[in-house]
C-alpha cells in the first residue's frame, strides 16, 4: 500500500480545500454575475418585444389604411432605432454568456433595423414637406409600396419572432429561447437585407 509522509498528507488536504474554496469562490461570483444581468437582459428582451409589437402594428395600419399620423410615423421612425439598439445590446451579451450557441448571429438585425430607418428617413426627406404636424398624415405615391411592404415584412417577422417572450421567466438568462429569437429575428433581417435596393 501506498505511504505517504504527514508532511504530503497536510499539502494534500491544503490543495483540497484550496481547490474548494475557489470552485465557492468561483460559483458565488457566477451568481452574483447572473443575478446583476437578468433584470437587464429581461428589461432589454422586453423593449425589444415592445418596439417590435409597436413597429409591427404601424405598419399594419400604414398598409391597410395607406396613411398614418405624423405623431405615428416618428414613433415609426424611433422604434427601428430602439430595435437597433436593442437587438444590439442583446445579441452582445448572448454572445458573452453562450459563446457557442450565438455563434451563428451576425448583427443582421441591428443592420437591418438601421437600414429600414435610413429608407425612412429617406422617405420623409424625400417625399413628405417638412414641419409637419402631429395630425398630419403620411402617404405615399404608390412606387413606394414595394419598400413599405418589404420593411412591414420585416417588422411583422420580428414581432412573431418576440411574440413568445411575453411573461418573461424568473430565469431568463439561464435559459437559450432568446437566443433563438435573436435567430429568428435575423433570418427575417437577411431576407430583407436580400431585397434591399431593389
């Protein structure tokens, strides 16, 4: 059988409790980590649902009606920002947390909302007078629908693709559907990407 000496007993048992102390160390460093970015991560998940609800639903209006309030198509104009924003922050901190299942994003989603504010901004530049009211509506000749219909394509795919974040959980960021909806939301951001300029 195998002897050891005490002196190698108290450096094994040192080791061992070294080795502990710090996998708790470790472990209570990991919670804490965790627990200071799920409410972000909840607060950033839930803007972008948010924006990409109300984006969605404008254009919806837009579509159907073929004009909109002044007052709704700047909201129009903020919420592809916001979503901008958001997807970015978000799709940054998935690939942080879960570096192998994010691998595929891409920042399309973030690309692709600038894109739509950029053809927006265009669009109001271009088309619409300046110092417009509140209640004033927005239209457009009829050469315009193919890009509204392509950017309403886009703001409804977002939203189905956020629509099941509705009651975040408690524990969102142990969880990986939302890093699915970022994959989602960026199949329907590289299709528009596909048919932009068009």
């Amino acid at each position: 059988m195998f002897q050891q000496s005490s002196k190698q007993y108290y450096i094994l048992v040192s080791l061992l409790f070294i080795s502990v102390f710090y996998g708790f160390q470790k472990h209570v460093e990991v919670t804490k980590q965790q627990e200071y970015l799920e409410p972000h991560l909840k607060e950033m998940v839930s803007n972008l649902q948010l924006e990409t609800r109300t984006t969605s639903s404008i254009m919806e209006t837009f579509m159907s009606k073929n004009e909109i309030p002044y007052a709704q198509w700047a909201q129009l104009k903020n919420g592809f920002k916001n979503i901008q924003d958001s997807s970015y922050e978000i799709e940054k901190l998935a690939k942080a947390i879960y570096p192998g299942h994010a691998d595929g994003l891409q920042f399309a989603t973030r690309t692709s909302a600038s894109l739509i504010a950029g053809e927006l901004r265009y669009l109001e530049a271009t088309l619409l007078k300046e110092d417009m009211d509140r209640m004033d509506s927005v239209t457009f000749p009829k050469e315009m629908e193919a890009t509204l219909v392509r950017i309403h394509e886009t703001a409804a795919g977002w939203s189905e693709a956020t629509n099941p974040f509705i009651g975040l959980p408690s524990n969102l960021i142990d969880q990986t559907d939302w890093l699915d909806m970022l994959k989602e939301m960026e199949d329907d951001s590289i299709a528009y990407q596909a048919g932009y300029g068009d």
